[in-house]
C-alpha cells in the first residue's frame, strides 16, 4: 500500500497557504478583519452543520461539512500564529503527542479489556496532564455545551460519585413526581417557578436517557427534524388543495398530520 502521507501533507500546506493569502495583503477584506471573537460563531454553526449531515447519513454532505469546519480550525490556528501564540503544525503535534499518551494500552505496554479499565486508563493519563477533576468532583462541563449535553455529562458525572439511583425505576418515579410538581405550579405558582419546574422536569428526562444510554441532545434533534418533515407533508398537501395553513381548520391539518404519521410507521 502507498504511503498516504506525502498527498495528505501537500493539501493541507496548499490550503494552509490559500487562508494565508485570503489574510494577507491584496487578500479579501472580510477574512483579513475577522478575530478569534468573530469566528467563534462561525465555528460553532459549523460544527452544527456537520452534526446535521451526520443525522441525514450524505456522505458527500459530511465530507463538505467537515472542510468547512476545517477551513475555520486552520483559520483561528492562523490568527494566533499572527499573534505569536502558536502554529497549526503545535496543533496538530499537541493532539497527536495527547492521543498517545492517553491509549498506552495501543501504545505502550498497558492492558485494558474491559469498558471500565479504558476509563481508568483515561482518566489517570487526564490527571496526569493536570486536567482531571479533583476527587469529589462533579469535573469541568463546559457551558458552552447546549443545556441537554450539560444535563446529560452531569448526570454521568454524579453517576460516577455514587450520586445515582440503583435502577432506572428510581429516575422514571423522579419524572413522574417533576412531572406532578410542574403541573401544580401551572395552577397556582408565578411564572419564574414555572420556568423552574419545567427545567427540573427536563433534567429528570434527561437522566431517563441516561440509563437506557441514549443520547438526549441527538433523541430531540431527530424529532425536530420528523416536526419539520411532517410539517412539510401538511403544507404540500393544502397546497394542492389551494389552501395554506393559515386559511385552514386545525381538523384539517391534523388529520393530513395524522396520515403522514401513519404512512411513515408502515413504510419499510
């Protein structure tokens, strides 16, 4: 088999080049005035992008969405390197030397055959680079996670403590006393307990997928996109109808909902 690496090295240096010139004098304005701050929100719709290429399973999609993040992680690597703070190629041998270190049972001499041992292994190399949680503690969750990731990383974290329900039973009874609680603040508290009731209530749910290990984020991300196909199947067919939603009945729309409910469960 040949060697991939010559090929590999000499489009990343291409590229590396092509955001350089995009910076650099006679470039184009808008990349030479963007900073670290600006791009940030550009990382993150990125990645979001990518995350729904993933969810839809368009290899051609994923494979363009992944240089677009790349392009942004090559970018902010060239605006501190700029600043004199680091370069991409200490990017790259910073995750590179990390990895290693992080699976010495791949290699090193170490043996892990079991879920547990690997997270043991993990966690010991973590504290040895100084960035594991001290004992007792829930660890870093970073905020800037969205609220059902952090829910869920916290959750695995508290489980990790022994602050955990023996079985699944005891979180579904959780949901159920959230559930009640929520439901008499509808009656009777103000809003801001409301609002306070419902995120107990979530939380709780959260910790319901935590034990039957599915991912929340990725559970509600997929519904979202069945609302909006199924949303679409209803506007389609009123328009060939000649009718919009805001001109028909909710009987209407719901029964055009319902079959395309239908017609998706008995689809192969």
């Amino acid at each position: 088999m040949s060697d991939p690496k010559p090929g590999i090295d000499r489009a990343v240096s291409e590229f590396m080049a092509i955001v350089r010139r995009l910076r650099g004098p006679g470039g184009c304005p808008w990349d030479a005035r963007q900073t670290p701050e600006t791009i940030k929100t550009y990382v993150l719709e990125e990645a979001y992008e990518l995350v729904e290429a993933l969810d839809v399973q368009d290899p051609q999609k994923i494979k363009e969405e992944l240089g677009d993040l790349f392009l942004h992680l090559v970018f902010l690597s060239d605006l501190y390197q700029e600043g004199g703070y680091f370069t991409f190629e200490e990017v790259v041998r910073g995750i590179t030397a990390k990895m290693i270190h992080r699976h010495p049972h791949v290699f090193g001499e170490e043996k892990a055959e079991t879920p547990g041992e690997l997270r043991q292994i993990w966690h010991r190399a973590k504290a040895q680079e100084g960035k594991e949680a001290p004992a007792g503690s829930l660890g870093k969750v970073s905020s800037a996670l969205p609220a059902l990731v952090q829910a869920q990383r916290l959750g695995e974290a508290a489980a990790r403590l022994g602050f955990d329900w023996p079985h699944m039973t005891g979180s579904l009874d959780k949901v159920e006393e959230e559930w009640q609680e929520f439901r008499r603040a509808l009656e009777t508290a103000p809003e801001s307990a409301q609002e306070e009731e419902l995120g107990d209530l979530l939380f709780a749910l959260v910790n319901v997928a935590r034990f039957l290990n599915i991912d929340s984020e990725g559970a509600l991300r997929r519904t979202i996109y069945k609302f909006i196909k199924r949303l679409h199947v209803v506007e389609r067919t009123l328009a060939k109808e000649g009718k919009t939603m805001e001109t028909s009945t909710l009987e209407e729309m719901d029964a055009i909902w319902e079959q395309a409910k239908k017609a998706k469960a008995n689809s192969p």
